[in-house]
C-alpha cells in the first residue's frame, strides 16, 4: 500500500516535457550564447531543436559542437537541423511539427533565455493551462537597457504590441500546429498572437523575466522606411481581425519609438 502511494505522488508530479525552437540562419556570432542559455536552464526536462536554413557559415558546426554535451545532461535531448526552408516562420512551422514538448518555446538565435526561463513556463502552464503564454523581456538597444513588462490585454479593444513579445512566448504544441504561421511577412509573429486573441485562446503571462532580447533583428531595423512598412504590415493585421483604427495610430507611435531607440 506505501509503495503504491509512493508510484501514485511521482507519477502527478512528473514534470511535463518542453521543447525549446531556435531558428538560425549565418548565426555563427551568436548561436553558441543561445544554446547556452538552454544548457543552463534549471529545468530537467527539455527537448531543444535548432532548426537552421542552410547557413553558409560556422552555425551548424557550432551548433554540433555542443550535442554532446547538451544530450549528457539527464532529461535533455538536443537535434540539429540544416536544409533550405521559406525564412524564419516556416522554420518555427517545421520545428512546431518536430516538437514533442506540450508546451513550446521560441528563442532567436541572437537572444537568450535567463536560467530559470523554462522552468518558471512549465510552472504557470501547470497552474494555468495556458494556450499561448509570454513573460517579460529585457531588451538591449543602442542607448541602454529597457524591462519590457508582460502585461495581459484588457477590455475588447484587442491585443497590442506594450502587451506581448515573441521572444519570451510559449505556446502549446497543439495550438502551433492549429495556428500556423501563415507564412505573409516579418510580422506573422503578431497575426499569430492575435489570432488567438481574437478567437478567444487562454493568454497568461508571469512578470520574471524570460529572455534577453537585442535591438537590430528584421523587427527593428534603423530606417524611416522600415518603420512605414512595419507599421503598414501591422495595420493589415489589424483590418484582417477588425480592430479599431485607434491601433493605427498607436502603431505608428510605437514603431517611431523603436527607431529612436535603435
């Protein structure tokens, strides 16, 4: 009778599993403090996939540099993938389809996690059962430092970009799989989040910080040019699940920030 107790306590506290996606392409500069920071993360249960898009410099053999080790570690397991795909989001759609974890994270190969990043995720997924959950980032621009808080919509007026950020976004597998990115533009990260807004998905988030996010990816790059498109691809998103025009203007504000601050 003891014995079957002691079977019953460790099966309900058996951790869930987590994949952890890393897209790369020619990130040999970076990749090795981003698989790092999944190396060190404090949770024991983590199936890691870097999915890479043919790099034509050292990302693959860095990358294959750490699978030994990485696989080493108990409850880790790390696969390597290198062959041409359609950009950033078909490589997160294939990764998505690989995946094995219940809950899915998202970490650039120019960004990295905190140590805990993992473990505080599985946390509020058991607690909560999110859909799609996100934390807050610490973001390095050109002129210092910025704590981007992880807020939750409020009201119907819908999702907007002070409330999320890609970077420290898990999701459930199965949500990935119904929600593909739609493979549009460098915005499909934002119709995928608000998506799930609109259709009613359970949004948590925690205020830790998750990851560590650099100024100068696709999302923020340092032209007026860049910040009308952006702001014209997010507009579209916004038509498409009929938010006000309100968002518009915030956009835009946002946007021009973001070029100040790069």
């Amino acid at each position: 009778m003891i014995l079957l107790r002691v079977i019953i306590v460790f099966e309900v506290r058996k951790i869930i599993l987590v994949t952890v996606l890393t897209v790369a392409l020619n990130s040999s500069a970076t990749i090795a403090r981003t698989i790092e920071s999944v190396m060190k993360q404090t949770y024991n249960n983590i199936e890691y996939i870097i999915v890479d898009g043919n790099s034509q410099d050292d990302t693959v053999k860095i990358a294959e540099s750490y699978r030994e080790k990485f696989n080493a570690i108990p409850g880790r397991t790390m696969k390597i993938i290198s062959e041409p795909d359609l950009g950033m989001y078909d490589a997160l759609n294939k990764g998505a389809r690989l995946a094995n974890g219940v809950i899915v994270g998202q970490v650039n190969s120019d960004d990295f996690y905190e140590p805990d990043a993992v473990k505080t995720m599985a946390e509020l997924y058991e607690r909560e059962k999110f859909n799609v959950a996100w934390g807050t980032v610490r973001i390095k621009t050109g002129k210092g430092i910025i704590i981007k808080h992880a807020k939750l919509p409020k009201g119907g007026g819908g999702m907007t970009t002070t409330h999320w950020h890609h970077a420290s976004t898990f999701s459930e597998r199965k949500i990935l799989l119904e929600y593909p990115y739609i493979l549009e533009d460098f915005c499909d990260d934002f119709d995928f989040i608000l998506r799930c807004y609109c259709e009613g998905k359970k949004l948590s988030v925690t205020d830790k910080v998750i990851s560590n996010f650099n100024f100068g990816g696709m999302s923020t790059q340092k032209s007026l040019s860049e910040v009308i498109r952006r702001w014209k691809a997010i507009c579209k998103i916004y038509r498409r699940y009929g938010l006000s025009k309100l968002y518009y203007v915030q956009r835009f504000i946002y946007e021009f920030t973001k070029y100040l601050m790069a």
